[in-house]
RNA sequence: CGGGGCGUAGCGCAGCUUGGUAGCGCGUUUGGUUCGGGACCAAAAGGUCGUGUGUUCAAAUCACAUCGCCCCGACCA
C-alpha cells in the first residue's frame, strides 16, 4: 500500500522541489491559517492559535519567573510621541497605518496604530518614574501590533501581527544591558528547550539593527532551505528613549539622572518557524511540548464490541495524567485517519483494536521517524510520558544536525556567494556597512549576526581583505 | 514598487488556442457493505465562470480596464 501514500504526498508539494508552496500547502491543509478579506493579514484558525497559546502559557511563566509583570498600553499612539526619538521614527514611518477619523469627523491630531510600542510606552515611563526606589520597571504586554507591509506571508510576515513586547526602565546602564542578556537567554531556552529549535544567539550590525537601539542582539535559526529566520530580537536602547521622552530619577545621592531602557519581543512568526524547522513532506511536526495534541487514539475496527469503549478509557486515562490526548472516533477509514493526523503533525499516535484489546496492549507509532512500539496497557502512561521526552529530543538534534551540516567557514565572496545558496556562511567581516552591501549586492545574503564567544575563523575581511574585526553570521533570510 | 503565474461548484483542476447546451476528481447528502496505511457499490444536491466595459446574432473563451491571490526580486525590528 506504499503507493497510496505517494498518491497521498501529492496534495501537498515536495519540501525539497518547492519550499515555499510546501509551506502554503501544509499551513492550509491543515487547518492552521486561512487568508482573510483583509490583504496582508490571516486568520489564525483553532489549531494555528493552539499553538500560540501553548506558546505564550509558557513564555508568561518564564517571564514571571525572571520578575516581569503584565500590563497593557493603548494600540493608538498620537502623532506627536512617535516623532520624539529620530531614529525610531524614521526606521518605522514608511510601515505606520494611520487613524484620521473618528465616525465622520476628522482628528486634530492623528493617531498612529501601534507598529510597536516604544513611544507609548517611555511617556508613560516618564510619568511614573521619579526617584531610584521606582526602579526598575519590568514590564510586559501581549498584544496585536500593525505594520503596512508590501509583501506577506502567513505568520512569517503578516501586517497585523500577535507578539509580547518586554520594555524594561532601569537605573544604571550595566543593569539594562544585563537586563538585555536576561531576556536573550530566556528566548534561547524557550526556543532550544520548548520549540526544539536550535539559534545562534549574537549581535546584530548596525545596519540590521532596531531603530533607534544601541544594540540588538538577536536569536537566528535556519530553516530546512537553509535561509536565515530571525526568531527574536532584544535590544538595549542606551538613554535613546530615555532623553527623548524624559525619563528621568532622582538617584540615590540626590542627581537627577536618565534611565537605561530595554525592550524584547518575539511573535507569531516563531510559528512558522516551527513549521519549516520541523515538518516533512507528510506535513507538519510538532514538538511535544508546544503541540496542541501530543498524542491522538485511532480505534481500529471501531464498531466491533469494545473497541470504543477502551479507546475512550485510554483518551481518561492519558488526560488524567496531563497529556493532551484526542480520540479520532469519526467514520473515515483507519488509513484516512493516519495520513490526516501524521500531516498535522501530533507527534505519537495510538492504535487500538480487537487484537490488541486481547493481547490488552496497544500500538504506539511516533510521527518522526515512524518506529512503532508495541506497549503493555498497564505501561501506557509511563510510556507516553518518556516517549514524548524522546521524541522532543530527537527534534532538537535533528535541526541541529541538519543545521550543522550546513553552516562552514568561507575565506571570500565565492565561497560565501555558494554557501548561502542553502546555508549559512560563517566568515571574518570589517564590521563596514560598504562590505555589508557589497555582499548583499552580489550574493543576496545579509549578516544575521556576529555571535559570542566565538574564535575567530581568519584575520581578514572575506570581502575588502582590510583587518577584520568580528566572525559574522551572512545568510540569506525570511 | 519590478518580473512571472493564477482567479470556473466547498476544495483541486480541465475547458479558452479555433466564440455556439458548464465539465472532471475529491468532498458533501441518502442507503448498504467495509475498517491494522487516504475502502467500495448505488443514487442525489451543488455554478451570476473574480468584477466592469467593449466586440459579436452569440463571450468562461476575444480586447481593454479593474480588484484579489501566489511565487521570485527590491524594500523592511
């Protein structure tokens, strides 16, 4: 029956022939997104916002975990304040959507729809904050933001987007920066230990940095086409903001000083970036720990006396252990059913049936690599448990590997020029903007990032040959 | 914003070159047999061919315009 299922592969596209229509396939068919009436942006549909929710229940806890407090700010923001910080406004002014009425009437003074929310954010800072007993603040919201966008794609780039904004307001210089690193490291481990997504964490150039930053340091995880997806970014704005929207504290020893501030997001992109680390061409997969379903019970022959019943014992028995466990017990064919749930990508499956009922076992097959295990009933929740650890594990040095397998150290703009076509080059770079748009010119890569602790690969630039000061990241990117 | 492709039943498509009764597959509905890798038989429902204007006795088909979607590039935290 193997040639039912190449007859199956067919509705979706190859993801080695044609990535990018693989990737409209799957998201689609599996009921994740549907487009909307509204160009550029998506529906996010029931088994698309599962994820998200899985996404932010644990990104919360992280974030309380490491002293972070909620909050929400308005989604309108008058003219005036975003104009404050120079380079802010610069950087987000050709991607603003703009309120000018109010019913019929038109507004004195428009009001700009959050493309983030910085500027909100620091006037409300500067009222709050007075003395050094008021620091710091840390705060977070969960919100929708808006970026006109000319060119979009389903939770890779959409113009209305879901993310977490983190603005943090601190005394001291040191203490943001480190604030900044904190927050880095809280994505590092989300991303690696949650997602199972493997990022190289470092710096970005000033170029690829966020307006109006002293520096952005950025997570960066390669996609199975080997283009770059930057996966979250955390900024330490300096003073910047601080002086553009007077944020000021009596300190300690009675100067009035400027604030030090921060800001770290991550989105509804990390989705997508979950689809294309992890799927095949069957369709998605899901890690367990951010899956809506980690486990789906197929009855086998399920009109035959008890097959239901037991299949619906089990469903009680997993769920009471925590597990997020569905029961497929709809009238589509045993086959049907393996197809649909393998392309949605629930990591284990669980097959009951007469025969197994008399042998009081169960079949368990994992969606990864499709090992399948016979499993004792008494055993069952043991054995899910760890399996799901297993399979989580599995996904992470997957994408490592592959992603190992694709990163190598180039020496010039030829051997960089080949590496990005499906990879990552890893190369010594002058830290100039001309070699930056030089190589971007000729090769279409951009650097992602120069990460830490890093040895350096070489002494030169790859491009002008000058000294080199940094070991950069180019890829091509989302 | 540039280049390419596409809008026909819920979904996927054919029909257009050479104008003349709206087609196929999947899905849906009804009944029956099935069920361990996308089952089978029988019957049925489902369409202002994206929109507008024009050419014509006649337009899904030709022309012009327009809207939308997809991909590549440019641009972009």
């Amino acid at each position: 029956m193997a040639k039912r299922n190449e007859e199956f592969v067919t509705h979706i596209a190859s993801r080695t022939e044609d990535f990018p229509q693989w990737y409209t396939d799957v998201i689609m068919k599996t009921d994740m997104v549907d487009y909307s009436d509204v160009r550029g942006c998506m529906v996010i549909k029931p088994y698309g916002y599962a994820v998200w929710e899985n996404i932010q229940h644990e990104l919360d806890r992280r974030f309380k975990e490491t002293g972070h407090k909620n909050a929400y700010f308005p989604l309108f923001i008058p003219e005036h304040l975003l104009q404050k910080e120079k380079d802010h406004v610069e950087g987000f002014a050709p991607e603003v959507a703009w309120v000018t009425h109010g019913g019929s009437e038109e507004l004195q003074e428009r009001l700009c729809v959050r493309p983030t929310s910085e500027t909100i954010i620091c006037s409300m800072y500067s009222r709050w904050i007075q003395s050094y007993r008021d620091l710091p603040i840390l705060y977070n919201q969960w919100a929708n933001v808006v970026r006109w966008e000319k060119a979009t794609r389903p939770f890779l780039r959409t113009m209305e987007f879901l993310w977490q904004e983190g603005h943090t307001a601190h005394a001291t210089s040191a203490e943001a920066e480190a604030e900044t690193m904190t927050m880095l490291e809280v994505y590092r481990s989300f991303m690696e230990d949650f997602l199972a997504i493997p990022v190289i964490c470092g710096r970005k150039s000033d170029k690829e940095k966020f307006a109006g930053a002293v520096a952005t340091y950025t997570l960066e995880a390669m996609m199975q086409d080997g283009k770059a997806l930057q996966m979250g970014t955390s900024h330490f704005l300096g003073d910047h903001f601080a002086k553009a929207y007077d944020i000021t504290y009596l300190s300690r020893e009675g100067k009035l000083e400027y604030c030090y501030t921060t800001s770290w997001g991550v989105t509804t992109r990390m989705i997508g970036g979950l689809i294309m680390t992890h799927g095949d061409d069957r369709g998605l997969i899901f890690p367990p720990k951010v899956a809506p379903i980690q486990l789906v019970i197929l009855p086998i022959a399920m009109h035959k006396e008890g097959v239901l019943d037991k299949a619906y014992e089990l469903k009680a028995q997993l769920a009471a252990a925590g597990i997020r466990v569905e029961c497929d017990d709809s009238e589509q064919s045993a086959g049907w059913k393996f197809n649909e749930w393998e392309m949605k990508g629930v990591p284990l499956r669980l097959e009951v049936g007469p025969k197994d009922i008399e042998k009081r076992e169960v079949v368990i097959v994992r969606r990864d690599n499709h090992e399948k295990s016979f499993v004792p009933m008494e055993n069952l929740v043991d054995f899910v448990k760890s399996m799901l650890d297993t399979v989580q594990v599995a996904l992470y040095n997957r994408a490592l590997a592959l992603r190992e397998a694709r990163v190598s150290v180039v020496h010039n703009t030829d051997e960089l020029n080949a590496r990005v076509q499906d990879g990552f080059a890893k190369a010594m770079w002058c830290g100039n903007r001309e070699c930056e748009d030089k190589i971007k010119a000729a090769t279409g890569a951009t650097t992602r990032c120069m990460p830490f602790n890093h040895e350096p690969v070489g002494e030169t630039c790859v491009c002008c040959g000058k000294k080199a000061t940094a070991v950069t990241y180019f890829a091509k990117s989302y």
